[in-house]
C-alpha cells in the first residue's frame, strides 16, 4: 500500500493505470473498503479484468467498477 499511496500522490488529478497481480489487486480493493486483509479471497478477480477506483482530495476512495 505504500507504493499505491506513492503512486495517488505523485499523480493528483490525472488517470493512471496500475497493472497487478490478482493478490495485489484484492489488497488494493481491500483497503479502499476498509476490510480486514483475512478477507482477501472474499473477492474475486478474473484473469484480464480492470477494477477503477477513485481517490479524492479528502482521502476517501470508492471502488467504481470491479472486475470489468
């Protein structure tokens, strides 16, 4: 987590693309939801897909689309 928060601070503002292992990508989502990293097979990802999360100025970030 502390690279992505590297990667939202150094990129306010603009669209980026992040590409990442299934595992990584559940802790991201993981984090966004607030929920407990013991979850981290409670969510699925599917080979090739995107997920889009928003990060705010305020620090809050939802997840848009999972598994698109």
């Amino acid at each position: 987590m502390p690279v992505i928060a590297e990667i939202i601070e150094r990129h306010k503002g603009q669209e980026i693309l992040v590409v990442g292992h299934g595992g990584v990508n559940r802790v991201v989502l993981l984090n966004v939801i607030g929920a407990p990293l013991d979850g981290v097979f409670n969510i699925e990802q599917n080979y090739g897909c995107y997920n889009i999360i928003d990060y705010y100025a305020d620090g809050r970030a939802t997840v848009k689309l999972l598994n698109g």
